[in-house]
C-alpha cells in the first residue's frame, strides 16, 4: 500500500531537507501503537519563539554544531521541555524555543544556521525546522508515529510504531511506499541514521535479554545484525551515536545501581572500549560527537544535576559546560 504523501513539490521538499539536517540524539517516549505512518508535508511557518536567556534545571541530549562552536540540548525549567543552545566552551545558555509542547532530538542543519527537532502530539509527530536565533519555526513533516527523523539527504523519513517493548521501525521515502526494518517482535529505540544514510543504528535486545547496540541497512534487504557485546556487568548498551565518518559509534552503557559510562564501539567489528576509567558513582549518558571526532558531548550528573559536559575519546579533559 502506497503511503498516504501530500507533498507539494516532492523534488524541492528533499533538496530543503537535505540542507536542513545533519543528523543524530535518543529516543525516549513510549506510545500507543500508531494507527498508520502516513506523512504529509506542510508548508505554513508556525509562529516563531523569542529566545531568551534564562536559567534551565536539568540540561540534556546534546547535539554539536558542523563547526563544533555550539551545543543544541534540551531543558525544562519546571515546564515542558524546550531546546537550548550554549557555547561549546561554556557560558550562559540560549533558549531557542518557548512552547507548551515537549521538543526532542535536536539536530544541526548543515550549515549551522537552524535546527531541527521533534515535536509529539497525540497520535501524530512532527519534525520542525527553527533558526538558532529562535525565528522562522517552520513545521516540515507531520506523521502517524514517534520520534521520527529525517535521512541525511531528506529524501526518507525513519520513525517507529507500535508498544514499548514491541517496536516497528519504519521508512517511507517522500512519494514512495512504507517499508520495515524490523519485525516489531521486540525493543528497537533510539534509531538513528548512519552519515551517510545507508544503515541504522538502534537499541535492540540480544538472545540474554540484555540491551546491545544493532545495526540494520536503511534498505531493509537483511535482518539486522548485533553490533556490541557487552556483558550485563559491562552495562546496558543503548542510545547510539555516529561519529562524523562513521567508522565509529558512541554509546551509553546503564549499569545496576543507577550508573551509567560512555562507550566506543567499532562500527564494522563492534569492539568496544569504554570511555576513561571505570567508576561507580554518576550517570554519563547521550553521547553526541564533535565534528572532528576527538571529542564527546553528553548528559551527566557527575554535579550534582543532569548538565551538559563535553569529554575526550580517550576519556582525558571532561569539562562541563552547562551549571
């Protein structure tokens, strides 16, 4: 069955999209099953946000600008969560949206002029498009189903459906039809497109029942295949991120007692080093990468509260960013 597309011009909405997105961030929402993953484009801006700085409470699912000047994060100041952005280095924060509705996966556009980001409401989600500066908010996608994301050349749309635990992920190219990558027999969360949309990474369970990171081609020709091996004492393999050339891709892994580390995987072999030294006592999560590959940004409450902190590959220098 073909999917249900209203696109204006098919064409000139891809050739927009592939110059909005430069893609990455986790998925985090459980949801009803969707009815049906017909997506519409839509043309209408939707009223703009004034930025304004103002002080956040917990800082979260960093994404670094192209030029690795700046970090995208999401906030919520005792409200529905809005995005943010600071300066790589430090310093005080700007917020970019001011909604009642709660954003998610913030992304970068190419060129580092707007972002991009996720917005649920219902049955339906939608991917909409914003300048830093908080003008020009522009809804490009409205879609049956959750955390949906664009492909890096904004020819497809990746989203999934169905329970918590039982999760069909879906693409549907802009005027084609739907196709699965997997079976919705099981947990598929946090999918995100490899750079150079060929391959999706998500969190998947292995034949133990423990979370590992699995990779499946963006075609859905072949099953997906298991990536890391962690054992259930190394953690709980989840929250994938490409690095810039995709030879490597970042993870959390969450162990017992409310700790989580960062993780380095290889993308071909899945060998798998942790991120500096082993400790026992903070959460390191949702990892996003520089654009050089040499350092991490992430979530941590190694403060005290959920901030944003960026580190090196080798675990050297973390710093954190947002207070």
């Amino acid at each position: 069955m073909r999917a249900d597309l209203a696109i204006a011009t098919c064409g000139a909405l891809a050739a927009a999209f592939s110059a909005l997105l430069a893609a990455s961030s986790p998925d985090s929402s459980a949801a009803t099953p969707a009815a049906s993953p017909a997506a519409s484009a839509v043309a209408a801006p939707s009223p703009a946000a004034s930025p304004t700085a103002a002080p956040v409470v917990a800082r979260s699912s960093p994404a670094v600008s192209p030029d690795g000047k700046w970090i995208a994060f999401l906030a919520n100041d005792g409200g529905a969560t809005d995005v943010y952005v600071v300066a790589a280095e430090g310093g005080a924060p700007t917020r970019v949206t001011a909604t009642p509705e709660t954003e998610d996966q913030p992304e970068w556009a190419a060129d580092g002029r707007r972002l991009v980001f996720s917005v649920r409401g219902g049955e339906r989600s939608r991917i909409v498009s914003i300048a830093r500066d908080g003008s020009d908010r522009q809804v490009l996608i409205s879609e049956t189903g959750r955390t949906p994301r664009l492909s890096p050349d904004g020819r497809s749309i990746l989203y999934s459906r169905g329970s918590w635990t039982e999760v069909e992920v879906l693409v549907v190219p802009l005027g084609g039809e739907r196709y699965r990558l997997t079976d919705g027999k099981s947990v598929a969360w946090n999918c995100v497109w490899s750079p150079d949309g060929k391959t999706v990474a998500f969190t998947g369970r292995d034949g133990t029942g423990n979370l590992q990171i699995f990779l499946v081609g963006a075609d859905g020709a072949a099953p997906p295949r298991q990536l890391t091996r962690l054992s259930l004492d190394d953690g709980r393999a989840q929250v994938p991120a490409w690095s810039p050339d995709g030879r490597r891709i970042a993870f959390q892994a969450n162990e017992e007692g409310h700790v989580s580390h960062l993780w380095i995987a290889d993308a071909q072999t899945g060998e798998a080093q942790r991120v500096g030294p082993r400790q026992r006592s903070f959460l390191d999560e949702a990892p996003g990468w520089f654009p050089d590959g040499k350092r991490l940004a992430f979530q941590s409450n190694r403060s005290g509260r959920m901030e944003i902190w960026t580190v090196d590959v080798d675990g050297s220098d973390p710093r954190q960013i947002t207070r």
